[in-house]
C-alpha cells in the first residue's frame, strides 16, 4: 500500500480545505440568515465566494492529479542462514563449555588439612 506525502484517509489537502470553505459558507449563511431586512442578501456573495474558492481549487491544483509513486527501501538480510547457524554454534559451544566446567567445579578435591599434635 502506498501512500502519498501530506494525504489523510488516502484523500489531500485540498478536499479538506474545500470542506472548511463550505462548512464555514454554511455556518455564515445560517446567521446571516436570521437577519433582517436587506442583511439577508448578503448570504448571496458568500455562497458565491465559496463557488469561486472551490472551483479555483479544483481547476487549478498544486500538484499533479497522479501522484509519483515512491517505492520505500526494502531492507534485505542477505547473511540470514548463516547468521542463525553461527548463533547455534556459539550456542552449542556455551552449553557444552558450561556442562563440561560444572563437574569439575562441583567435583574438585578438598583435601583435609593436618591436624597440629604437640
């Protein structure tokens, strides 16, 4: 899945500003809308102000309609088998080193010591 730099939900930065321009259009639209007298035609150039912003926004974007496709780095571990083969080894040598020392740890002569008679 590839994703495009500065988008959100797989949708860019453009459709939530044009989203903003037409919430704020609406809320505008809705006080205005409660005024009296000649007040009330003013909803008209905010309606079409937030038509021109859209439609500028649409017929002349920033960026391509296509994006580029950007392959990320694939981090390949070429060494893997030998690796872990090299990890048994040195396991295998720490398990053998630690059985063959213990018994001779454990099995290690104490010799009595001489008793002293004056």
């Amino acid at each position: 899945m590839e994703r495009m730099a500065g988008t959100l939900m797989g949708v860019g930065t453009g459709v939530f500003l044009i989203t903003l321009i037409w919430i704020v259009a609406l809320v505008f639209g809705i006080l205005i809308s409660r005024a009296s007298g000649a007040t009330k035609l003013s909803i008209i150039p905010v309606f079409f102000l937030a038509l021109i912003t859209t439609l500028i926004l649409v017929f002349f974007p920033r960026s391509l309609e296509t994006p580029t496709t950007i392959r990320e780095v694939e981090v390949v571990d070429s060494f893997f088998i030998g690796r872990y083969v090299l990890l048994s080894v040195a396991g295998v040598v720490v398990l053998v080193a630690f059985f063959v020392l213990l018994p001779m740890h454990f099995l290690e002569p104490v010799y009595a010591k001489p008793l002293r008679t004056h």
